[in-house]
C-alpha cells in the first residue's frame, strides 16, 4: 500500500484529493492545522506550516513516505502597490517555503526507487491575472521550484518525479479569503462562470500519480470551459 502526505487536506482541493486517493487504496495522512475537518480514513498530523520548527517536527515523525502532495495554499488580494506586508509575508510562507520544505524533507522519506512529489499551482503561476498583487508572484515561484527541483533530481540520478497543476477559478474556500470585502465580485464570478470543482482537480491529481513509472507528466493547465484567460 502506498503512502501519501497531503498538505492542506482539510479543505478545498486538499481533502477533495485525500478522498480520491483513499478510494484508491492508498494510506493518507493529512498535514494541517484543521484536523478536525479531516475526511474519514485520513491520518492527522497536525503543523503550522508558517512554522519551519512545526514542518521539521511533522516530517521527524513520518515513516517512509511515496507521494507528497503539497496543496495548502493562500490568497490574499494583496496588491504590490499598496498591499499588506503582512499578508505578502504569510503568503509566501505557506505557498513557496514551507512547499519547497516540505518537497526537500520528502526526499529523505522516499523509497530507493524514487517518489512522486505533486504541487498545486495556479495559473497565475503563467500569467498575471489584472487583480494578481502577490499572489501571483507566488505560484511563479512554485512553477520555478518544480521545474528547478526535477533538474536537481534528474542529474543526481534521483528517479523522484515531480508534477504540478495550475488550476484556474475552482469553487473552494480560498476564494473566500481572495474576495474578502468583495463578495458581489465573487458572486458575479460564480454567476458568469461554472469553476472547476476540487473533485474535478483530484481526478486530474489521481491521474498524473497513477502514470506508468517511464512518465513523469509536469504541468497541466486546467481552467473551467467557460472562463476565457
């Protein structure tokens, strides 16, 4: 039986792929500060992964690990011009540090043959969107690290592979933090547009983890049928 570490299982597109991944047989421990909101059948660990002394303690306790899917994210609408330092802080915290720690702590749990690391991007790691602010920056950063990192592991001979998905608008709580002070916009969003569902970016997930050993897919950009850039 396989083991996945999922990061941010507790919401949105996180847990969405912890039950995918538990329907597919595997044993999955959620890494989250929510534990409470863990779907069934999920192993809790808790951590604040703004803190690099909680993400060391959680991988210290970990047995051997075959996937890691790194999905805690946040998005503040935190402009460059005028945005909250603060927030541009805990951003990047979450979505580019602990990420890359928590891909670095992995490798030292993987098996000989090689694991598979998934990080959830966005894409606004390809284009900036006109409400990016630093957000974006982030999930760029992401983009960079996954493609940087297999290239590590490429020349030392490392078989990990390492994929991302860059979804577009998907229907999770995130967007509640993302339009905070903004809920018209949001609705008019929802209105105007059917976003992808965290079940549809696990379905994806479970396909990109279940590819023959020869293939390692990277990237895919997913956007709802109807959102138009």
């Amino acid at each position: 039986m396989k083991t996945a570490l999922i990061t941010g299982a507790s919401s949105g597109i996180g847990k969405a792929i912890a039950e995918a991944l538990i329907k597919e047989g595997m044993s999955v421990i959620g890494l989250c500060r929510s534990i409470d909101d863990l779907p069934p059948g999920v192993t809790p660990l808790p951590c604040d992964l703004r803190e690099v002394s909680q993400i060391q303690a959680a991988f210290a306790d970990l047995p051997q690990l075959d996937i890691l899917v790194n999905s805690a994210g946040l998005a503040y609408l935190s402009r460059l011009s005028d945005g909250s330092p603060e927030q541009w802080e805990e951003m990047w915290r979450v979505n580019v540090h602990a990420l890359s720690l928590c891909c670095q702590l992995s490798l030292t749990l993987f098996p000989d043959t090689g694991g598979h690391i998934l990080n959830l991007s966005s894409m606004s790691g390809h284009r900036v969107p006109p409400t990016g602010g630093f957000y974006a920056s982030t999930k760029f950063a992401v983009r960079a690290i996954s493609e940087a990192l297999r290239c590590e592991l490429k020349a030392a001979g490392n078989k990990t592979r390492i994929s991302s998905i860059s979804p577009g608008f998907v229907d999770t709580p995130l967007l509640d933090h993302y339009f905070a002070g903004r809920a018209d916009e949001l609705q008019t969003a929802r209105d105007e547009i059917a976003m992808l569902t965290p079940e549809a970016i696990a379905a994806t997930a479970v396909h990109l983890l279940s590819a023959p050993p020869e293939v390692e897919l990277n990237d895919i950009l997913m956007r709802s049928a109807q959102q138009s850039v």
